[in-house]
C-alpha cells in the first residue's frame, strides 16, 4: 500500500506525543494494522527506548514490514507480527497502542481484495479495535488512532460506549480553504474529559506546505 501523507502525519504526531511523555523507559507499543511498518518505523526514529510490536493480518503486508525493519537502524526494537489482531494473543500489556485502522464500513469495495482489507472493516470493525485496545492497554496506557473526520459522532459515541475517553484531538484539513477530513485522537482507560482540540492544514493557499506540518515533518521527510 502506498504512503499517504495523513499516515506520515499521525505518526509523526503520535511519536512526539509519545516523546513527550513524562515516563520514558523500556515501555512497550502496539502498532494494530501496521501494514508496511510506516508508523512502527516513525515512532522508533523518535522513541528509540520503546520496544514496538506490529500486527498484520495480510501475509505480504507482514512481509514487507520485516523487509522494510531490517533495512534500518532499528530492527532489534521493532518485531513483526503475522495474525489477526482481534484474536492474538500478545501476551503483555502495551504501555501505548497506536492504529490507522480501516476506515470504511458499508462502502463501495474495490476490485483489489488487499485493498478491501486496509480500507474496509471487515476483518476489524470499530467496535473490535475497541475492544482490542481494551484488553491490550495497560491501565496507565494511552492509545492513537487516526480516523475519518464524516464518521466523528459516530465515533465519539462508540468510544464513549467502550469507555476509552478521549483526551486531545487534532483535526486535519488538507489546506484552510477545505472542511476536516481526518481526525487524530489520543485516549486512555482513565482519561477524563477531553482537554484539547486543535487543527492543522497540510497546505496553505499556495499549495506550500503550512509551518506547523514542516515541523511535524522536518525529521521524516527528505529535502524538507
């Protein structure tokens, strides 16, 4: 699957978040869906103390993350996983859990079934990455996840179900001229309410890229 720009920027969001924590150390990620690895290699560029664990459910995706880890500096902090995230058993809470799940539920399929996988929700509804976090996360863990912006009430209520409150929020246009399309969010199991929103434009009016994504950005991208 291609590198999309929203995936380069949660992760890059979610890793400086992860940074900035106030308990460093040997902790512990899961990255659910991790596909190629993008996210899992982001948040080890800035969180080199974290062990992480990517999960995968389609076989050549797998592949190409083990590929992509080993051609890095990075690849004894990074093991990748082969399975169904929903019934895997891990063995261990994750100090932090981050997702850029599947996004579409009851929509248009493609004619490429790899691509019904990492769009379509079949093999992980909402409600299954719920409760997959749930059973995952450490009582004191946070969790990511990076989701469309038109699914938000549905959303909002369905975590609220699930009891995973979330703390920040961070809405995504592609330029200010455009309406959110993605969502950013970061939670817990004991988080109260939401204490932060905020936005960001990739693109300003000139189609440049705005400051706030180059500093998001500035350590990933090339000739930034």
């Amino acid at each position: 699957m291609k590198v999309t720009t929203d995936a380069c920027l949660f992760g890059a969001w979610a890793a400086k978040e992860i940074h900035n924590r106030a308990d460093q150390g040997n902790k512990h990620i899961l990255d659910l869906g991790a596909g190629t690895g993008l996210l899992s290699l982001i948040i080890a560029q800035a969180n080199p103390s974290y062990i992480i664990d990517g999960i995968d459910i389609d076989e050549e995706c797998y592949e190409q993350a083990k590929e992509n880890t080993e051609g890095t500096g990075w690849k004894g902090k990074i093991n990748n996983l082969h399975g169904d995230a929903g019934s895997f058993v891990f063995g261990k809470k994750y100090d932090v859990i981050i997702s850029n799940p599947p996004f579409y539920e009851n929509e248009l399929r493609s004619e490429n079934e790899k691509k019904n996988i990492a769009h379509h929700s079949e093999h992980l509804s909402m409600v299954d990455l719920c409760r997959t976090i749930k059973n995952n996360l450490s009582d004191s863990g946070i969790f990511f996840l990076l989701l469309p912006y038109k699914r938000k009430a549905e959303i909002d209520e369905l975590l609220k179900k699930e009891n995973l409150p979330v703390s920040k929020r961070l809405l995504v246009r592609q330029t200010d001229n455009h309406t959110y399309f993605r969502m950013m969010i970061a939670g817990s199991l004991k988080a109260s309410d939401l204490s932060m929103e905020y936005e960001i434009a990739i693109k300003d009016g000139n189609q440049q890229y705005t400051p706030e994504f180059r500093a998001l950005l500035k350590d990933y991208y090339l000739n930034f």
